[in-house]
C-alpha cells in the first residue's frame, strides 16, 4: 500500500480522503495547521478504524519555513513518500488583502 501526505486532512474534504484512504490499508500521513488538530482527527478516525495507519503532521503552508520543517521530517522517516494530496485550501473571511511572514499573498 502507498505512503500518502494529505495537507488539510483536518477538515472537510481532506478529513474524508484522509480517512477514507486510511480505510483502504494506506498510510496517511495527515497535516493540518496544529499538531492537535491532526492528534484529534487521528483519534476521531482511528475510534471507526483501529487498523487504520495514521501519523499526525504540522504544516502551516503560509509559512515556507514550516514547509521545509515538514519535508524534513518526512525525509527523516527513511521511508518513501508515494503521493502527495493538496487538500488544504483558504477561504478568508476578509477580503482584504493578506500577506503571509514570507511575503506571499494568502
């Protein structure tokens, strides 16, 4: 079975895939903005699914810094990663324009 990294696998339809994959015998390495929302997402799934594999990621994606963070601990691992799924989206609220620590628009 395939090593699958799901960003935004917190909530909506990265909580789904993450679990619905983890379901079907893969491991899911699920990220989400804090490490206890991915801790309690893995236990809300793994309470419907002992079997499941699952390991919990942070990742704040505006943030490159943590996204370097997170490749790092993937590679420390010593194991493949087979897929990538992007889930995570944003829906600002403020239609301002926003800019992130790394002077991306976010």
């Amino acid at each position: 079975m395939a090593t699958i990294l799901v960003t935004g696998g917190a909530r909506g339809l990265g909580r789904v895939a993450a679990e619905k994959l983890a379901r079907q015998g893969h491991e899911v390495l699920l990220a989400a903005r804090t490490q206890d929302q991915a801790v309690a997402t893995i236990a809300e799934i793994a309470a419907k699914s002992p079997t499941a594999r699952l390991e919990p990621c942070h990742v704040d994606l505006a943030s490159l810094a943590s996204v370097r963070q997170l490749a790092e601990a993937v590679l420390q691992r010593g194991r493949p990663l087979d897929v990538l799924l992007n889930v995570a989206g944003l829906m600002p609220t403020d239609p301002a324009r926003q800019v992130s620590r790394d002077g991306f628009r976010s």
